[in-house]
C-alpha cells in the first residue's frame, strides 16, 4: 500500500481492487483489511461501537500510537467534549474571518512566480500556502514555515533524504510547542488573540486543559491541518493542468470554483482512515477479528461507480454527497477550513496564472499510504 508511484496509480490500483472484492487483505506487516466500496466505508465510519480510533497511523505497524492526537484518537465518550469545545473555531464564520489573510499569502506565493513561467507547484504553492494559513491562525511568525515543513514532510512522508524518522519529528513538534505553551502562559500581554493564546483559557468537562492536552491538540492541529490540504491542492492542479475543458469551466464562470472544489475533493480524496476493530464483526463475506486493523479508503468511496454516476468525470452540477472529509463523528472538523483554503488557491491563481500544463517530460510522482499526496509537479505556462 505504501511507497512511491507515478502520480494517479495509487487511484487507479483502488479503482481496479474496489470492482473485484468487497475489501481486500494486505499482508504487509501485522496485515490489515481495506474497505474499498463507499456504503462499507459509511458505515464503518458511523460505528464507534465496532470501531476505535486509538490506532497506530501506519495500519501495517499496529498498536497503539506514540503520540495520541486530539480528539482525533479519541473514541466515545471522550471524543464528544472535545468536538463541541473546537466546533465554533472551525465554523464557516470564523473560517470567513480568514479570507483576506489567506488570499494575501496566496497573492504573494502567486505573483513572485508569475513572471518566470514555470514552478514545481507543490514545493512552490501547496506545501507552502496552507502551512503559511496554519501558522496564521496559531500566530506564529512566517520565519518558521522551513522548520515546519521539514517536520511535516518527516512525519507524512519520510524518505531516504528525511534528517529524521517521524517519531523524532513528532518529538520536535511537540517539544516546540510544549516551549510555546509555557511561554504564553508566562506571559498574558503577550497574547495576540490567536488560536494558541485562546486555548489557554479553554476547559474540557468543566477543568482547564492541561498542557498534555494542549500538546496533543497541537500535534493534531499540525499533522491534521497541513498535509491533507497540501495533497488536495496537488492533485486539483494535476487535473487542471491536463484537463483545459474543465481548467475552462472555472474561467468562463469563476463564481462555480465552490463546485469545482467539491468535485475535485470527490475524485481525488486523499486520506484513508485507519481503524482497530473493538469486537469481531463481519464485512460481506469476511470475518474481521478483534485487534484487527481496517483502513476506510476515501480514495477509493467517491469514485464508487455504485454511488457516482460517471464518477471519472467533473459535473458542477452533480449532488451526490462525497465522503471526502469522512462521516460520522469523527468527521473531518476542518472541512471548512480546506474548502475555503482551496477557493481561495483557485481563484487567486487563475487570476494571474489562467493557462498552464505539466511541463513536458515530467515524471510526476505520488507517494502512497495512509495518505495519498504528490511528491513533485512542474508545471509551465507563459510569462506575461
């Protein structure tokens, strides 16, 4: 399941699985199952009775995981105060107080390419936009955005050029932000009205978080938060730059980008979720085992042919619900967050960038595993 392919053949070996079996096994290390049709994926994600989200992110390791994200690792009945106390920050209001910030961080990353024709868009653009976002809302300082990156890519993607293994990025992290905390804590005037300085008075149950907690909602926050928008944003450009007709759509009426976004979620879905079964269960004609490890794989559920009339293609017009972003409780709480984030790419780069394409003889790759995300993609467009 995991390693690196040319860009698309993470989709295209799920697309060819999910019409010969139900789900299928992996043997690579403990083993784990894949749920691959979108009714199995539904309705695993809606049952916590069957399924626990303490589980390690590499399904193939098992256990349970060094770090514990929050609320992201948690199951009922801890995860619920968790949500509501997190809902109002991630709200499509508060979201909308953002807009200007990100449109100007994207205004900048835009027009510093735009006279040179050509840029590797995900060094250039995804990795570096939605990280610059997320320090935004945490206000943090820009000059921290390489120290960031180098994390998020040892944690998400580690490679044979990573300066570290992703246990000891996530030991980097969080003993940044463990050192942040204090000094928010030790100093109230310096505190700016961001995300960080109001979670220092929020409460759970009644009591004031502890640190602990703090550090776990800022690990969640970073690995959550940055390479899933990072992916998407990817794979949108992938398909513009090779698909002109539907590149058209969004310049002969940029008021249908909403649309297109939530076609592009729906047949480029990045994530896949792992799951630790609770009980035995069974699934179609397969026996799952308590311990056993399931991966939800999004990135097969919204190219469900049983689901998506024609799912290979863009309609701006289609209504059938994705399950991009997941269900059920554990819901992805920043889906608004990544929506606006990927409006705002779309409408500030077509306003300055409107015709562009891979640049010839690229060999444009992906790395594959519990997310699915491009490793490169060069593109070329003329100057103006």
């Amino acid at each position: 399941m995991g390693g690196v392919r040319p860009a698309l053949e993470g989709f295209r070996v799920f697309d060819q699985l999910r019409n010969q079996a139900d789900q299928c096994f992996f043997s690579q290390g403990n083993g784990f199952h894949v749920l691959l049709r979108h009714d199995d994926i539904l309705q695993a994600a809606r049952d916590t009775e069957t399924w626990s989200n303490d589980y390690f992110v590499d399904p193939s390791v098992g256990g349970s995981p060094p770090y514990k994200l929050k609320p992201v690792h948690l199951d009922p009945p801890e995860h619920q105060p968790w949500r509501k106390l997190l809902a109002p920050y991630f709200s499509p209001g508060r979201i909308r107080t953002l807009d200007a910030r990100m449109r100007q961080v994207m205004r900048i990353l835009v027009d510093d390419l735009v006279d040179r024709g050509s840029c590797d868009f995900v060094k250039d653009i995804s990795l570096r936009y939605p990280t610059a976002v997320f320090l935004e809302m945490l206000g943090l300082d820009l000059e921290n955005l390489a120290q960031f990156l180098e994390w998020e890519t040892s944690i998400l993607h580690p490679g044979p050029d990573s300066r570290m293994g992703p246990v000891e990025a996530q030991d980097a992290v969080c003993s940044y932000f463990r050192g942040l905390v204090a000094e928010r804590r030790a100093s109230p005037d310096s505190q700016r009205g961001d995300l960080i300085s109001e979670a220092l008075s929020w409460e759970l149950n009644g009591a004031p978080l502890t640190d602990d907690d703090l550090e776990a909602w800022l690990l969640m926050m970073f690995e959550a938060g940055l390479d899933t928008v990072t992916a998407q944003l990817s794979y949108a450009w992938l398909h513009l730059a090779t698909h002109p007709r539907d590149r058209e759509l969004l310049l002969e009426d940029p008021s249908r980008t909403p649309a297109m976004v939530e076609e592009l979620l729906r047949l480029y879905p990045t994530v896949n979720l792992p799951r630790a079964a609770k009980k035995d269960t069974v699934i179609g004609e397969c026996t799952i085992k308590q311990g056993d490890y399931v991966v939800l794989c999004l990135a097969s559920s919204g190219r469900d042919e049983r689901i998506h009339e024609r799912p290979f293609d863009i309609n701006l017009d289609r209504t059938q619900p994705h399950l991009s972003f997941g269900a059920g409780p554990h819901r992805c709480l920043g889906s608004h967050l990544a929506r606006h984030e990927m409006v705002v790419a779309l409408e500030e780069w077509h306003r300055v960038i409107p015709n562009y394409q891979v640049a010839n003889g690229a060999d444009v790759e992906e790395v594959v595993s519990t997310l699915f995300g491009l490793r490169n993609l060069p593109l070329t467009w003329s100057p103006t």
